[in-house]
C-alpha cells in the first residue's frame, strides 16, 4: 500500500505499476512539499515515480505525456479529456488520456546542460521522435549540426551518427530578429536602415512557431506537402552563444535552443530548375495533372496561413520519374500511377501568420501567381479535398485551436496579437471557399479584397459556432506603396 503525506494528495501513472509487482514494503510513494520549488509541468505533462536514498520515500521525474496535472478553466474548455481515477487510502491515481499533444516550453524545465531527451517527446508521433533521437545520438558522439550559408538568419543541417543529414534545425535565438543571429549582414541592415528591415505585419522572432503552424495546418487538411515540421529541443556546440553561456560551458553545460525541426527531403531540386525545364522541354499530359495537382495544394496552403516569403527559391520538385531514368538510363514510361511521379515540398515558411495584411512599402506577394498554372482553375480534385473542410466554421475553430495551443508556449505570446492572426487566416480561408465553390483559378484567387473575419465581442467560445453570430466580417481595401495588384 502507497505512504502518502496525509495532507498531500499525489498524482502518479498508474499505467507504470499495472505492469510491475511491487512487495508491500517496497511500493514507492510520492510526497509533494508546497514549502519547496513547485514542480512545473505542461498539460499533458507526466511524472515518474523511483526510489531514492535521499530522506524523501521518493524522487518525481518527468517521463511521458500521459498523466495530466490539474490545469486551468480555459484548458479543460479547450481540451475535453476523458479521465479515470482511483482512490487508495490518501493517494488519488488518475488514470488521463489527452487529445491534444502540446509543444513543451524552455520555461517550464530546469536547464539540462547538454541533454535535451526530457524536452523532447512525441508519443503521438513515434517516427518523428526516432528521427530527434538519432539527431541527439549524433550529437553526444560528436556529429554536430552544420550552419547553413544560406538565409538570413541561423539554421543548421542537422545529421545522424553517420553523417547523413536527417533534418534543418531553426533556433528561435538565432532567427533574423533573434538576439544571437549570426549573419551579420542582417545585424548592420538592421542598425543602419531599421525602416526596410523585417515586415512590418509579422509578429518578430516567432518564424519556429510558423514553420511548425505550417506543418500543422498542411497535415490538418491533409495536404502533404510541408515535410513534417515540429518544435524542439536542441544542444550543439556549434550553435551561436553568448560568451556568456560560453564561459559557464564547462560548468553547467550549454542552455537547449527551442526552434524548428523540418524533416530532410531528398531527391528535390529548387521550383526553377523544374519549370525552365518544362518550358524547354513540355511534360506529357499525365506529368502536367500530377504538377497541376501540387501546385494547386502549394496554393491553398500558401494563402491560408498568407506566406509572406513564397519565392521560387524556396518551394522545391521532385520528379521521381526522372530520378529513375537516371539512374537506370531508361527512357521514361508515363503510365497512370495512384501515387504522383512528381511532389512539391514548400520549404521556407516561417514568415507567415501575419497579424495583419500588409498595408505599408510592400505588398510581398504570391510570386507562383505569375506561373502559367495560376491562371488554371482549381481542378475537381483539389476542390473535394479541401472545400469540405474549410467551408465548415467548426473545422475552422478546431483549426485556430490547435495553433492556439502551439502558439501560447512562446514566451512572448500574446493573446490579442494571436487572436489577430487568426482574424487574417479566417479571412484567407472564407475568399479560398467563395473560390473554390466559384471555380476560380489561383491568380483569381489573390485578386479577390482582402477580408478579416475577427471574432465579435459576444461570440460563442465554444467549438461549434455560427458565422454570422460569433465573427464579423471587414473588408481591408488599403494597400502597399509598391503593390502588385
């Protein structure tokens, strides 16, 4: 039987002693002293119960995501949760199971030195938290992440123990408003021209939270063209520092870095490689329906989370039709296939979800809509993927909700700037449903007046809402100096 304080009462994982057999004297128990530092855990968070020598029955350790602490009105609200709880003696074990995995933040953990595997966890997704491991592994043996030359801000290739690159690491600190960027190019462009610097409707320092909200949205519509992108935890030697932490490396160890982790893509080549090619040399029918397709998907989300930053340099093809005949040498058979011989990955998105459209110098526009497949309409495919989504409002919630959960672990989070963020995205999503039902074509698409759809004071908080109580809808008819249309 557990020893509890008689005055604490202790939340423990019961999935932990379902499989061991513990003698009576040895069941190890769990006392919470509220006179010491409060152990913080994010919802979701867990705790590991072990023995321990210290004049405590027991030492608390943070193990798995599965066993829930008590959180505040406005999770359980956003978070319904299906919870089983049984009581022995004084001791209330709970038995929680979540339906939201959320982002941990550097706050909310102690500095771990050089190991970051506590930060790091992924029960609901087991290949990408094999893929952080091997990163991790690398690193302890030595294999460090390689800054990339290019961009404007530090982002690093990340490998595994044999040196092959497995993913591209962005660090919050090290992003073109970060206090640690190393391109010190944007460093003196910020000092000497501050007025050209940056954009002026991005929230600053927050492009990691973009690039995993892109994914998110990309998965949520189902998409597939954003290689998985999630928040994580990484130490490397080979990260820019302070010399602050530099000097106190060899006594507590360097701080984790909280950023971005893209999955590595092979096999893909920059958008203008392959649409000089396809000028030169037309694809067959076949080839054309597959791009078409992708591109279409390229669109969506770039409007969606209004991507500021869409350059043919950073969306990248892959024909896999053309790898094979060179690697074979024979000519290529453009057969009907299920899966696409040619895929899109959009790289690059951490300069989307601004708070507003951009209404100053520049208009930052969709560069893929002066390609000749923005003047197609949206095909029939294309239509039934994501019209059924998007044009429900309770979708759209779920939608904003989950980038809620993801955005507020930022340090500096704020929840009107979110919530304007989320009035821009809503209103990208209501002109992409008025054109998909329409059949416009995607240079249609961008042409259409800018629209904020913000959230009315007596709206409904909950999942399932109406438009036209719960959100207003604003037309925004001023635009840029240098506007493109």
């Amino acid at each position: 039987m557990a020893e509890c304080d008689s005055e604490e009462n202790a939340l423990v994982d019961i999935t932990e002693f379902e499989k061991t057999d513990f003698p009576p004297q040895q069941f190890p128990s769990v006392i919470f002293d509220r006179t010491r530092e409060t152990l913080k855990l994010n919802p979701g968070g867990a705790v590991r119960v072990s023995e321990s020598s210290d004049e405590r029955p027991c030492r608390v350790e943070r193990l798995l995501p599965e066993v829930e602490t008590d959180g505040s009105e406005e999770q359980d609200l956003l978070l319904p949760q299906t919870t089983e709880s049984i009581s022995s003696g004084n001791c209330r074990v709970k038995r929680a199971r979540r339906n939201r995995l959320l982002t941990p933040s550097a706050n909310d953990f102690p500095s771990l030195g050089n190991g970051t595997e506590e930060l790091n966890f992924f029960p609901e997704d087991p290949e990408f938290g094999e893929v952080v491991q091997r990163a991790e592994l690398a690193i302890e043996n030595g294999i460090f992440p390689e800054r990339i030359s290019q961009g404007s801000s530090g982002s690093y290739f990340v490998k595994d123990s044999k040196g092959k690159i497995i993913a591209v690491f962005k660090p919050k600190s090290e992003e073109p408003y970060g206090h640690l960027n190393p391109k010190w190019t944007k460093y003196f462009h910020k000092v000497c021209c501050p007025c050209c610097f940056g954009r002026g409707c991005l929230v600053p320092n927050q492009g990691y939270l973009s690039e995993a909200g892109a994914s998110l949205v990309d998965q949520k519509l189902g998409l597939e063209v954003v290689p998985k992108t999630k928040v994580v935890f990484l130490v490397s030697e080979t990260f820019h520092y302070s010399a602050i932490d530099r000097a106190k490396f060899h006594r507590v160890g360097l701080p984790p870095k909280e950023g971005s982790f893209q999955l590595f893509v092979e096999g893909y080549h920059e958008a203008d490689f392959w649409l000089r090619k396809f000028e030169t040399d037309p694809p067959p029918e076949n080839l054309r329906r597959q791009l078409q397709s992708q591109f279409e998907r390229l669109v969506v989300l770039d409007y969606i989370i209004r991507n500021t930053d869409r350059g043919n340099d950073n969306w990248l093809i892959k024909n896999e039709k053309c790898d094979n005949c060179e690697v074979t040498g024979k000519g290529p058979e453009w057969s009907s296939e299920r899966d696409p011989a040619v895929r899109i990955a959009a790289i690059d998105n951490g300069l989307a979800f601004p708070f507003k459209h951009p209404n100053e110098w520049r208009a930052y526009p969709f560069h893929w809509a002066w390609l000749p497949q923005a003047k197609v309409p949206f095909s029939l495919e294309i239509r039934e993927l994501v019209l059924c989504r998007i044009a429900d409002m309770n979708f759209v919630q779920d939608l904003c909700e989950d980038l809620y959960e993801m955005f507020k672990t930022d340090k500096g989070f704020d929840k009107g700037t979110f919530e304007q963020q989320m009035s821009v995205m809503r209103g990208q999503i209501l002109n992409l449903t008025q054109a998909l039902k329409d059949g416009r074509s995607p240079i249609q698409l961008v042409q259409m007046p800018r629209v904020v759809v913000e959230r009315s004071q007596g709206g409904s908080q909950g999942r399932v809402v109406q438009l036209g109580s719960a959100f207003t809808q604003t037309f925004h008819y001023k635009r840029p100096f240098f506007s493109s249309w």
